[in-house]
C-alpha cells in the first residue's frame, strides 16, 4: 500500500492552502491525502485557547479545523480521497510521528501565533529540518501545481545529493513539467591554487567541474525517467542566489537536507542552503532528507 500524503492544519488561511495544495499532490500520486491537527497548537505557537465557559472545547475545534481544511481540500480537487486525524501532542511531535507514514509531508510557511508575522514558522521550520520524509513548506501565494510547468533541483557532491535528484525527477514526471537541474560554482576570491588543472583560467576549470558533477547526479535517475525534459544549468555564484532565482518561475524547488550521525547529532541538519530558501524562495520548497 502506497504511504498517504500528509498535511497539517492549524486553523490558519496558510494551513488552508496548504491542504488545498496537497489533495492535489495526492491526486497527482494515486495516493491518499491525510489531514492532521495537533490539539496543542495554539498552545505551541504562544496563542491559548479562550477559557470561558461558553466557549467550545479544545476539542470542538479541532474538529472544526480538521473539518474545514479536508473541505477546502475537496472543493480544490473533489477526486482526493481524504481522511483526518486530531493528534494530541504539540505540534512538532505530532508531525515527526505522522511523517514516518508519509510519502511526503505538507506545511504552511505560517502558524497562526503571535509569531505569524515571521517570514517561516517555527513549527514548519522544526518539522522540515527533521522529519523522516520529504517535507514540502509552500512558499509563494498561489495554490498551483502547474503555474510555470518547471521544478527546480539543487545538486549537491554525488552520492549524497542522489536522494534530492531522485525526488525532485519523480515530482517532474508525475507533473509533466521540466526539470531544471542547477549547480553553482564561484571563482576563486585569492590568487590560483597550486592545482595543475586549474593554471591559467581556473573559472573555467570551476564552470567545468560543476558540469561533470551534475552529469554525475544527474545520470542514474535520467536513466529511470526517460520521458523528463531535463535542462543543466551551472551558475556563478552562490547556491542560494541560484535557487533563489529560479525559484521565481518554478512550480517547486527540491533540496536536500543532510541526516548527521553520532554523537552530539540529532534528526536532520538543515544547512544554510536549505535554510535560506525555506525563508526566501518564491514558490514551495521540497526539503529531502539524505545520507551522509
């Protein structure tokens, strides 16, 4: 049986368009979509829960939440098949624990707290930077798979970037779009390392390399997805300036998060790559947890 998508809900318009989102994401994979509710939330994000007597239980309006965002899900695409869930844990918990039966897990980039105001949650946040699947925060204002018909893919040193490249062909397939495959490289600040392929012109040595390391990534993956328009892009410059930029004409933008082992290590490490486009991108971001 193939692992439901997962979205959680918090009551706010973002966690809305995020379930919105992901019933078609759902749809797109054959799969189920599940929306989940921790009832700590509001505790979570720093917003208690009104304490008069005439007011509805904790529990009334997770029901409530739970129950208007698998509408807004069925109004966006009436094909999903839905099922909910009221978790009672806060609301990190509860997501870690709902993604390790998840074939990926869906957030808003805002809570409904006083921290709302935020450019990321802290919630989404927490969740992507550790979370055992593929964690999809959207960024970006419209709920659209199929605006620009681009994903976007950060390549990383191979083997290690292999299960971002793996993901990010599976979303362009499934979508029918292209696939924009993107590997910076930066000329040396200081004068030229004592490297003999680098004398002479050693940007162009850098530009070159970075073509063969996408070659590299890309080739496995190519090979199983033979039907995905694939373009190579090497960029001078920062990573983060790369993606940042093609994000802006992308349906999703994939990067990997790297899983540290042993001692003094816990969940994922998110690096300042993913970081910042969970922050600053222009359209969701797939975080993809790898090996080291």
């Amino acid at each position: 049986m193939q692992l439901p998508v997962v979205v959680g809900v918090d009551g706010s318009e973002p966690s809305f368009r995020a379930a919105e989102w992901a019933a078609d994401e759902a749809v797109l994979h054959g799969v189920q979509l599940r929306v989940v509710h921790a009832s700590l939330w509001e505790r979570y994000e720093g917003e208690s829960l009104a304490d008069d007597v005439g007011d509805p239980s904790e529990r009334v309006i997770a029901e409530n939440i739970v129950c208007a965002a698998a509408e807004r899900a069925r109004l966006r695409n009436p094909e999903a098949k839905i099922c909910t869930a009221i978790l009672p844990e806060d609301t990190v918990t509860a997501l870690l624990r709902a993604a390790r039966n998840a074939s990926v897990l869906v957030t808003g980039s805002r809570g409904r707290g006083g921290l709302a105001g935020l450019v990321l949650g802290s919630v989404s946040l927490a969740v992507a930077g550790r979370a055992d699947c593929p964690v999809i925060v959207l960024r970006g204002s419209l709920v659209t798979h199929s605006g620009h018909g681009r994903v976007v893919v950060g390549v990383g040193e191979p083997p290690r970037g292999m299960a971002a490249v793996r993901f990010a062909f599976e979303e362009a397939e499934v979508r029918g779009a292209e696939l924009h495959a993107v590997r910076a490289w930066r000329r040396p600040a200081h004068d030229t390392p004592n490297h003999p392929l680098m004398v002479g012109d050693p940007a162009h040595y850098l530009e070159s390399r970075a073509a063969e390391i996408l070659d590299e990534a890309l080739e496995e993956a190519e090979q199983d997805h033979p039907g995905v328009r694939l373009c190579r892009r090497t960029f001078e410059g920062t990573a983060r300036r790369a993606l940042r930029e093609a994000s802006a004409m992308a349906d999703l933008l994939v990067v990997g998060a790297q899983r540290q082992h042993g001692h003094g290590h816990f969940g994922l490490q998110l690096g300042r790559i993913a970081h910042s486009m969970l922050h600053h991108a222009a359209c969701p971001v797939a975080v993809v947890p790898q090996r080291a």
